[in-house]
C-alpha cells in the first residue's frame, strides 16, 4: 500500500457501490467544492481504474494520483 502525497479537500466513499456508481459520486463532489480544489474518491470497483481517467482527460479535470490501498483504490482528483 502506497501513501498519497495529496491532502484532500473532500472524500468521497465509494466503497461496494457498483459501475458508474462512484463515477457519478466523484462528479457530484466535483461540482460541490471550488476551482483547485481536491477531491478523493474511494472505490472498490476495478471498473473505475478505467473510468476515472477516461473521464478527467474529457472533462477537464486533472487526475493527480491513483493509489491501490488494501481495499481498493484512491483516486485524486483536482478541480478545473
């Protein structure tokens, strides 16, 4: 397990919810919190090592850092 370099503005638990699930909860965080600021999103979903990226790219977000845990994954997101 890797320990991010990142303090979070938010987190977003989406542990055990199922495909686009924590997708759409990452979005709704996104849109609550201001410009720069970061978001971790907590997913169990594998689904979401694929989804996450995809969608910062198109979006315009930046996706700072992917960290596998013992339980999942953390992903850190920086707001546009």
């Amino acid at each position: 397990m890797t320990e991010a370099a990142y303090d979070p503005d938010k987190t977003v638990d989406a542990r055990g919810a199922a495909c686009p699930g924590p997708l759409m909860d990452l979005i709704g965080a996104i849109k609550s919190v201001d410009s720069g600021a970061i978001v971790r999103l907590r997913s169990d979903n594998e689904q979401s090592t694929t989804d996450v990226p995809e969608w910062t790219e198109e979006s315009g977000n930046e996706l700072l850092e992917l960290v596998e845990t013992d339980d999942g994954y953390d992903f850190y997101v920086k707001k546009a």
